[in-house]
C-alpha cells in the first residue's frame, strides 16, 4: 500500500463563510484600488478584504503617514478611500476570484454606519467588517471605547444588512473592558469578531533625527506589528473564553511567521489577517505563511486549522 502523506487542511470557515485558506491580508494593508484589490485577488490571500470605506472618498492624511521599524510600524493613514459607492460597485467582480470578500466599513458619525452597510450589503460581499477602532481621525474617538455607542451602531447595521457582520474592535487592556464589550455582544450578538485594532494612539521617535516618524496628530498613530502580538492574543483569548467560542474570531495582530498564525489560533482565532508583514513583504508573504503554517501542522500532528482553535493548555 502507498504510503499517505498527511496534507494538512488550512481552509477555515467563519459564520458560514468557507475560506479556501485561513489568512488573509488586514484591511488597510494593500487594499484601498481596484488594482491593490485585484492583486490580492490574485494572490493566495484566502480572502480580499476592503480597506476601510467611509461615505465620502478621501485622500487621507499628511505623509509621511505609515512607518516601519524593527519590531512594528506604526501609522495614521486617516481613511484613504475611494468611498463606499466605489466599493459597491468593485464588489461584484471581486467575488469573481472565487474567494471571500470582506467589506470593511467605518463611518466618521454614527449614522454613517448603518447608511454604508445598507448599501454595502445590497453588493453582496460574503461578509461585512464594522470598524469601531479607527484611531487616526483627529477629533473622532474609537467607538469601541464607548460601550454604549458600540450597541448603538451594532445595532443600526443589524435593521439594515442581511448579511452576515462582524466588529472589528480596539485592543482593550482590563478584563472590566473585555468584560463590558461581552456584555454588548451578548445583548446586540455580531457575527463574528476581529480582534485587535492597531495599538492607537502609540509615538515612535527617532532620536537622531530627535523627531516623530509620521507626520499627522504630532507623530501619534496606531501600534502594529510583532510587537503587539501579545496585546493581539490576549484579546483573543479573552473573548474566546467569554463566549466559549460560540463567536468566531479573525485574529489580527503581530503575525510574522507561520508559528504566529498557528499562536492566533490556539488563542481562539478560527483565520487570521496581516497587515505589517503584508505591507513590508508584499503579496509573497501569504506562500510562505501558508508553508509555514503547513510545517508546523504536520510538525505537531494537526490535521487543520480547526483541530488547533481554542487549544490553549493553562497551567
Ligand atoms: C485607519 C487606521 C486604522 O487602524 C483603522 O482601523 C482605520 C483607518 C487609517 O488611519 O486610515
């Protein structure tokens, strides 16, 4: 008899939703044109997500406005759009790449977000990811500080869409706040969740140049990459343990490597977005993600990514 090699399994499932493969690129990461979006669809993301669309297209803020350094980057881009009408109408040919399309949306009120989803929802992406994290507006706090108001805007979009719908939350730093955020989803449920945020909110300088790094908020941005990796699990594992995985999760978050994605997981994650590494590497990055992840599977005798969520051992 020939022997099998085990292969393992690295498709995943979220709210219904089948990925050919668990990761996908971060919204924000290469995804604001049709041309970035198009190449992500193209690529072995196992999804395209959109780049965060407001109503109105926007260029964004002052560059320098994105920043890299040895163990993050920290950026505040300020929403570069094309707006939401122009996501609409790309949607369609997106799904013609036979993989998921997340529609990912922010709104700088309000109102603006239960307007966008309805819209959004009529051009059909697979799912749609409410941003209540933006840290990069000047002015406008992350909504998902504000408890209430998150309820508020989950809310809104659940009377408007039909499909299904996810929050992408802010990184929360005591148990009372993982705790007060289960309790809205408990009340006004989502689909699923995307956890975190950049760190907001964050100052890196250069001390030759004894200066920021970015130019908008005086140098203040949003923390990513390898160094908020633990900050990234944390909330993962948090909101695991409080639903007991009854909502998925899309980690987000410090992954680098193959090990990172297969960490996100055990925490509870159920598929992972990019967004650093995406932006430093390039497209190239989700082969050998998906290699790695690959090795450390067979290394360790998992069949796939479902057999590792959530399989965290506490001590
Ligand atoms: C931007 C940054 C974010 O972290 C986010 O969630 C949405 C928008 C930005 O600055 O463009």
């Amino acid at each position: 008899m020939a022997s099998q090699t085990l292969v393992p399994d690295l498709s995943t499932t979220i709210a219904g939703v089948r990925f050919p493969l668990c990761f996908m690129n971060a919204s924000g990461a290469r995804c604001v044109t049709r041309a970035e979006l198009e190449a992500l669809g193209r690529s072995t993301s196992g999804a395209i997500v959109t780049k965060s669309m407001t109503r109105e297209p926007r260029v964004g803020n002052p560059e320098p406005r994105y920043f890299a350094f040895a163990d993050g980057s920290i950026n505040s881009m300020g929403l570069p759009n094309l707006g939401y009408h122009a996501y609409a109408e790309l949607i369609p040919s997106l799904k013609a790449f036979g993989k998921p399309v997340i529609a990912s949306i922010a709104g700088l009120c309000e109102d603006d977000f239960p307007d966008i989803a309805g819209t959004i929802s009529k051009a059909a992406p697979d799912l749609i990811e409410v941003n209540l994290s933006c840290p990069n507006i000047p002015g406008k706090p992350q909504i998902g500080y504000d408890f209430d108001a998150s309820e508020r805007v989950i809310r809104k979009v659940r009377a408007v869409v039909d499909r299904p719908f996810g929050v992408k939350l802010p990184p929360y730093f005591d148990p009372a706040h993982h705790a007060a955020m289960a309790g809205v989803l408990q009340r006004a449920p989502v689909d699923f969740l995307s956890l975190i945020n950049s760190v907001g909110n964050a100052l890196v300088i250069d001390p030759e140049r004894e200066s920021v790094v970015i130019k908008p908020k005086g140098g203040f941005g949003g923390l990513g990459g390898a160094m908020i990796k633990p900050v990234a699990l944390a909330n993962i594992r948090a909101f695991w343990n409080a639903f007991q995985g009854r909502i998925p999760i899309i980690g987000v978050g410090g992954i680098g490597s193959g090990t990172d994605v297969f960490e996100h997981l055990l925490a509870g994650a159920s598929a992972v977005q990019i967004g650093t590494a995406l932006m430093e590497e390039g497209l190239p990055v989700f082969d050998r993600l998906g290699q790695e992840l690959a090795t450390v599977f067979a290394k360790k005798g998992y069949h796939g990514v479902e057999s590792a969520v959530g399989r965290l051992k506490e001590l």
